[in-house]
C-alpha cells in the first residue's frame, strides 16, 4: 500500500472512529490489536495486513468493502 493509500485508510478508520464515539483503545481491544498499532495505521505511518484490515472492520462494525 502507498503512502497515500495508507493516509486515506487511516483517514477512514480515524472518521469511523469518530462516528462510532470510538477512541483508539478500545478499537484496539475489540480488533485484537494493541492501541499503538491503531495509532500507526490511523496515522498513516503503518501498513496494515489484509488480516488487521478485516479485524478493523469488524471492530468497527462495517462491510470490510467500506474501508
């Protein structure tokens, strides 16, 4: 994933996030993820697997297709 992608990923996962009144924690905890590895891909600074991208929307609670 190119750094572009990664950002609008994160950007994704961050406005989810926010409409869920979800905090990085606790994305963390239900995704199996620790909370730094949320902030990384949130960021942009991480490219996540195609398994974390598949936890993440089920934690988050939206077709994996959404992200």
């Amino acid at each position: 994933m190119k750094n572009r992608n990664r950002q609008r990923f994160g950007a994704l996962v961050a406005k989810t996030m926010r409409q869920k009144n979800m905090n990085a924690r606790q994305l963390a905890e239900l995704a199996g993820l620790t909370e730094s590895a949320v902030w990384r891909i949130v960021r942009g600074n991480r490219h996540p697997s195609l398994t974390t991208a598949l936890l993440l929307a089920r934690a988050l609670e939206i077709e994996t297709g959404a992200l």
